[in-house]
C-alpha cells in the first residue's frame, strides 16, 4: 500500500548505505553484495508492517540481512556441514591469553598505524576472519552497535559478543600486523635486534 511505501522509505531507506556497506564486508564480490542488499531491501519492504516503532530499525533491517545471507549461504552449500559456532557461543571458556593478538606487542602505536590502512585493505583483512567473528565486528565496531543489540541481531548472549568483539579485534590486529610488515611500515618481530 502507499502506507508501508512510504513507512519503509521513511524509516528503512535511508539506511541502505548501512546495508550495502555491510553486505560488502560479508561477500567477496561487489555483485554478490549489492545482490544482498538489494534482496535483503525488498524483504524488508515486504516486512515493514512486523516492525515495531520502538526497536531499532537497523538492528531490524541488519537481522534481515544476517537471516538472507545465511540462507544464501544454505544454498549454495547444500548438502554440505552447516557453519561452525565458535567456543564461546557453546559456552567453552576462552583463555585470556587467546584474546590478545599474537603481535600485540609490536605495536607501539596502533590507532596511529590503523590510520595508514585504507578501507579497502581493512575490509579486506576482516573479510578473511570467521564469518560470527565478522559479523560482530560489523556490528559493534564498524556500525557502532550496543552490545545489547548486537548480542539480539545475531540471537547470542552478550558475554558472546563480548567475547567475539575483543578475540576479533585481536584478529583484526594480527591480520593487519602482517600487511604492515609486507608494507614495510613496522619490522617484524623474527627481524627486531
């Protein structure tokens, strides 16, 4: 109806930006991603009437986009295992040491040199990691999303999104680590005197 038109270019429209950024961390391809985005638009154009004015309209549309991405997922690996959860989604203790990245310590200055990486090569490096670790990154870093919403859009607790948010981070750091040796910006630790 022109009603749910006009509620869904209100409201859900002028967050197309958040989606399409998203589905291009997610996909490897700029096609797939605007395939998503699009796919995951008209879902939620469908839905508009079940949003409810006193949530979040990104987590909605976010969760829109999860539950697309995960079936396209299902079917291009029919047949196949379905996606690993990780320990602390199964409820295993993760040690402290396991949250710290493996170069932690060279970097002397790390939001300095996080500056230096263009977008691309960020996204590129967060592309690489685990599909629930990416997806609370996106969440919590790239989008600025409370934990609270968070933990809801991905239907895990937040101790989990915790958790995945700073054993990500470490991830993040070590992948970077690496192209910032290759780039020649920090010695690599086997190099240091």
């Amino acid at each position: 109806t022109d009603a749910q038109a006009e509620r869904f270019k209100r409201l859900a429209w002028p967050l197309m930006a958040v989606v399409v950024r998203t589905a291009q961390c997610l996909t490897r391809h700029a096609d797939q991603a605007e395939d998503l985005a699009q796919e995951t638009m008209v879902k939620a154009m469908r839905a508009i009437d079940s949003y409810q004015d006193d949530t979040d309209i990104r987590a909605w549309l976010l969760t829109i986009l999860r539950r697309t991405h995960i079936d396209r997922m299902r079917v291009e690996q029919s047949g196949l295992q379905a996606l690993q959860l990780d320990e602390a989604a199964l409820g295993e203790t993760v040690d402290a040491g396991q949250l710290a990245g493996e170069h932690d310590a060279q970097w002397d200055e790390p939001e300095d040199l996080l500056n230096r990486f263009e977008d691309e090569a960020v996204i590129e490096a967060m592309r690489l990691l685990p599909e629930d670790i990416r997806w609370t990154l996106l969440l919590v870093n790239v989008e600025q999303m409370e934990q609270a919403d968070a933990a809801q859009v991905l239907g895990v607790a937040m101790g989990t999104i915790k958790s995945r948010a700073h054993r990500g981070r470490a991830m993040l750091r070590d992948r970077l680590y690496e192209l910032a040796v290759k780039r020649g910006w920090i010695r690599s630790q086997e190099h240091s005197p």
